[in-house]
C-alpha cells in the first residue's frame, strides 16, 4: 500500500478541489485558484506519466515533474477543445468535471500497472538466479 500513497493523495486532492470549487463560500475564496492551478497544470500530466511509467527506475524525479507539467497543459488544451464543443461549454463544473474524470480514470490505470509491476517483481526475482 505504500507505493500507492500519491495516488490516495492525487484522490484526497480532487475531492478537496471539487469541494472548493463546487462550495459557494469557498468558491468565492482565492482557495480556488490556489488549488486550481495544480489541478490544470501538474495532476493530470502526473497521473499520465505514473500510467505510462510505473516503474520508479524509469523516470528520475525531475523527467516526472517536467512531464507532468507539459502533459498537463496538453490534456487540459485538448479537453477544453473537446468541452467547447458540448452542450456544457467551458465552464467551471464541466472543466471540473472533466480533468477530475480524466484523472481518476489514470489513477485507477496507474495503481493497476503499480501493482502488477509489483507481482512481476516477486514472481520473478533475478538476483536470486545467480545465486546457489
């Protein structure tokens, strides 16, 4: 369960954003943007690249943080572009709506590749060949 915990933090996250957006008092709150601005331009690159690269070798920390950043505003473009086409238009609750689905949706993808690395790990276990 620990290799999970910031994916549980990438969900604590959007429930606490879709509470302050959604929230009329807090909605009103510089709150809003505080958490907004991480919601449009790192979460959903981050969630994408965990999906895409499960494996922490793969990837140093800064490729993962500069990845997250620049996924994140593509997703954002294309869902606003694909937003702007639907009756709901390009509002806060659609845009909210739409990068929370997005991203609850690689989550979920990122914490099933997580485990099956995991399993293909203990299954097969090559410093244990060589040795007798």
């Amino acid at each position: 369960m620990s290799e999970l915990r910031d994916l549980l933090a990438v969900i604590l996250f959007i429930l606490a954003v879709a509470v302050v957006i959604l929230v009329p008092p807090l909605s009103e709150t510089p709150l809003r943007a505080i958490l907004g601005f991480p919601l449009i331009f790192f979460v959903p690159g981050y969630v994408f690249v965990e999906a895409l690269f499960p494996e922490r070798e793969e990837l140093t920390g800064i490729e993962r943080l500069t990845l997250g950043i620049g996924l994140s505003i593509c997703i954002a473009v294309f869902i606003g572009f694909g937003l702007n086409y639907t009756p709901w238009g390009i509002r806060p609750g659609s845009i909210l709506l739409a990068l929370a689905g997005f991203t609850l949706v690689f989550t979920a993808i990122s914490a099933v590749r997580r485990m099956r690395c995991r399993v293909g790990e203990e299954i097969h276990r090559p410093e244990e060949e060589g040795a007798l």
